[in-house]
C-alpha cells in the first residue's frame, strides 16, 4: 500500500480529518495502483471527498473503452456509496444490481441506504430484514440494520413493530457498550412516544439519550435531543413561550445545516400554531409522499400539497405574507424571465430541480439526473458542466433585472433568495416541460373554450413561426383539439 494512504488511515483514526483531507487531495488518484484505488475511495469518503473517491474509482467501473477487467465488489460498494452521498442515486442502484447479496449481504444494508434516501422506507424494509438475518452479517452490523429498521418503521407509522425491534435494540446495544447506536435507539424511542402522547416516556428516554451523548461528546446529536425536547413542550403546552424555544432550535437548525430537523420545526410550528401558511409550505416544499403521509399520520393534515405556492426563497418571518410579487412563475411561464427560460429548457430545468426542496440543498447527483437524463454522473466533467448551467441561470436572470442568489458546493446547490419577489411553483407538476406550461396557460386563460390563432398573440412573445410550431406539435401529441379551415381555425387544450 501506499505509504501516504497508510499515513491518512493513521490520522483519521486519531480524528485528525482536517491534515488527512489536505493529504488526500495532494495525490493524483489516476496514478494509484488498482490495489489502492480502493483504499483511496474508502479513506476519501470517510473524510468527506466523495468527489475525489469517484474519480479513483470512476475509470474502473465507467471505463471510456471496452475492458475485460470486471469492477470488483469492493469496488462497486465503495463506487455506490461516493454516488449516493452525491445525491446519485438511481446510479447507485445500477451499480449495485450485479451484486449477489447471499454471497455479499452488505449489498443489502447498501441498497437499503439508497432506498431510505429517497424517502422510501417501503422498499428499504425487506433488504434490511434479509440483511439482519444473513449469517454472514457480522454481529455489530446487525444492531446498526436494525436501527435503520427501526427508524423506517418509524417513518412508515408501523409502531407496533417499531416498539418491539427499539426494545431490542435499547436493552442489547447498552449491554454491549455501544453507546452511538444506544443513545439513537433512545432518541427513536422518544419519536415514537410522542406518536402515542405518553410525554413521560418520551421526556425519560430523551434524559438518558442527552447523558449517552454528552459522555461522547457528540454535539450533533445533543443538538437532535433539544429539537425533540422543544418539541415535546410544545405539544403539552402550547404556548408563546414553547413556540419561541422551538423557534430558537429553528434558527440553530439554519446555523448547523440540518435541514430535515428545519422541516420538522416549520411543520411543528404551522400544525400547533395555527399557521395554515407555515404548514402549506412545508406541503409545497417536500417533495417526499413518505413525509407528507407522515404529517396526515400524525396530525391528520391533507397529503396533497397545494396546486401552486409562491415560494419565497429566504424569508422565514411570520407570516408568509401574500403580498410579495411573483416575478417567476414556474406554473404559467410569466413574470420577467418567462421568456428567457421558456427558450431555454435545460436552464428551466435547473431551476425546476432547485424549487423541489425548500429546506433540503439539492444534490448535484440529482441535478445531473434530471437535467442530463440518460448520462452517466461523470466526477471529473459533471461538476463543472451543473457549475456553468447555474452560472447561465444566474446571469440569465441578472439580464432580466432579477437578481437570484445561490449557495453551490461541490456536490449540492440551494436558493438563498430572490430578491426581488417570489417563485410560484406547481408541486404536482414540477418537471413540466415549456411546452406543457404553454399548455396549461393556455387552459387556465381559456377555461376549455375554444380559441384561435390570433388570441394566442398577446401570450405568446417569441413570433409567429415559434407559436406555429409550438401548435404543430401539441396537435401531433394529442394535447389540443383542431376544428375548420384557414382563417376559421379553433383549437381547445385537452
């Protein structure tokens, strides 16, 4: 093995991350043996460089000509899991499909994480059941299956079966000394009380989750501890005080990145406050069905998220006021740069992908998913191809006087704010493509009536030849009706 991949095991085992990064990203991946390609990726993603891990990895198992020389398990694993950390998920299945999980029952744990990332903790139930049950698994990896059980039990509402797998967990991971899986068997637990209102339980097993995880020191987790305590105040009592502690964890959440803790407090907040503004967005902005399930499980509220919303990137002050101006709309295709992205579809794209989550920052993984349907994530040109389209979106929109503002990383991107206004989104129809927003403008304009060319002039600033294409193709497709000749032409959107 190398001896600098030896010396970065060595401080990362010490918890020296910081000098095992600066010691990673001084070696050229592409010069590493094949032998230590897999070392590299390891220790690249236990310290945070999912980048750096797919590209020792990358030529492997995306070799650019035809090779003899099959990806080894090993290699797939650690390919999947720099994929799913960047949000590629539905790449990591691929990867991961060839694998026999009776011969590798860690594949199972693999495919359930890819599972439990997109929120889909149906699918993530049966690979973590085989996996527990799999002789070779080894004993510790068994507990931490089914933590992960128990946590999509959780999330599924399936509470009986929750409640009999935590009771497991708490008793054995405290008799085997491990602490990290005890204390979230604890926090688990407490979810899972507050579920069923037994508020004495849950404050119980929240006080010993704080006193396992102050002895590690694990700020992280204490932090996940005074979110459920806040929380637990403010559903047995109700008042301005609880609302503003909850409030005050909100804006911590903000600080520490943890968006999902974010979300829960919006929802919180919106349910026990009355706050029917609070909870639509919550509504609008996750893009889950698991979650929205969750919320009518456990506060009875719809599903269904609202047919538009103007999203209002930034703004968390009470109320979500009405009468901030849309100046994008996502829904209809007006506002000051409709014209700009209706001519651009892959910029449309992007912008559609970034309004999915109003909490979560999105993955570029996912971004290259749907802007670049069909490819391959590529770690060494993919990065800068979504840098430039979100350069493009940018001053594209700056052209228009509107100035957007983005966060981008190196594997996720989120909308700080708009200056200027607010984006309307259509969360059941996020992915339309320009033509299907024409469409659908058309519909709401004329309400299933018949209309003509020349009604369409004022909706449609691009010129006669562009609109005379657009009804080609919507004719072609089914999407609108013709009846008459030449100038007695009328059409209606189906």
């Amino acid at each position: 093995m190398d001896e600098r991949l030896k010396r970065t095991e060595e401080m990362i085992r010490k918890g020296q991350i910081a000098p095992a990064r600066r010691l990673l990203r001084t070696l050229k991946p592409s010069k590493l043996e094949r032998a230590d390609a897999s070392v590299f990726a390891d220790l690249a993603l236990r310290t945070d460089l999912p980048l750096l891990a797919l590209q020792s990895l990358n030529p492997i198992l995306r070799p650019q000509m035809n090779s003899q020389v099959e990806p080894s398990v090993q290699e797939r694993i650690l390919y999947a899991s720099g994929l799913r950390t960047i949000g590629a998920l539905y790449e990591a299945d691929e990867i991961l499909a060839p694998i026999d999980a009776n011969e590798t029952p860690d594949v199972e744990l693999q495919r359930a994480f890819n599972h439990i990332r997109k929120w889909d903790y149906e699918k993530a139930i049966s690979p973590l059941k085989r996996f527990i049950a799999h002789p070779k698994t080894a004993d510790y990896r068994k507990w931490v299956g089914r933590l992960n059980l128990a946590a999509s039990l959780v999330a599924l509402a399936k509470i009986d079966e929750a409640t009999e797998t935590l009771a497991q967990l708490r008793k054995h991971t405290q008799d085997l000394g491990h602490n990290l899986l005890y204390g979230h068997s604890l926090e688990i637990s407490a979810q899972v009380a507050l579920v069923q209102s037994d508020w004495a339980s849950a404050k119980n097993h929240l006080d010993q989750a704080d006193r396992v995880f102050t002895e590690m020191s694990s700020e992280n987790n204490r932090f996940l501890i005074r979110k459920w305590r806040a929380l637990l105040q403010l559903m047995t009592s109700n008042t301005a005080e609880s609302a503003s502690t909850v409030t005050a964890i909100r804006a911590e959440a903000e600080r520490l990145n943890n968006w999902e803790s974010l979300r829960d407090c919006d929802l919180f907040l919106g349910h026990f406050g009355d706050r029917r503004d609070l909870v639509q967005r919550v509504l609008a902005g996750t893009p889950y069905p698991s979650y929205r399930k969750r919320m009518q499980r456990f506060f009875g509220i719809s599903p269904i998220p609202p047919e538009e919303f103007a999203w209002t990137p930034g703004q968390t002050d009470a109320p979500l006021t009405s009468d901030v101006p849309v100046v994008v709309d996502l829904s209809e295709a007006t506002g000051k740069a409709s014209a700009f992205l209706m001519a651009h579809p892959l910029l449309l794209r992007v912008l559609q992908c970034l309004c999915l989550d109003f909490y979560r920052p999105l993955s570029h993984g996912l971004l290259h998913h749907h802007v670049f349907p069909g490819e391959y994530f590529n770690p060494h040109s993919s990065p800068q191809r979504i840098a430039t389209a979100l350069s493009r979106l940018v001053h594209g929109f700056r052209a228009h006087g509107l100035h957007l503002e983005i966060k981008a990383g190196k594997t996720e991107t989120r909308i700080l704010q708009l200056t200027e206004g607010a984006i309307r989104v259509a969360p059941s129809r996020a992915f339309e493509a320009p033509d299907e927003i024409r469409l659908h403008q058309w519909k709401l304009r004329f309400r299933n009536q018949e209309f003509q060319k020349k009604d369409l002039e004022t909706l449609w600033p691009h010129g006669q030849r562009s609109l005379q294409h657009l009804l080609r193709r919507a004719l072609e497709s089914g999407k609108i009706t013709k009846q008459g000749r030449g100038r007695n032409v009328r059409y209606r959107v189906r």
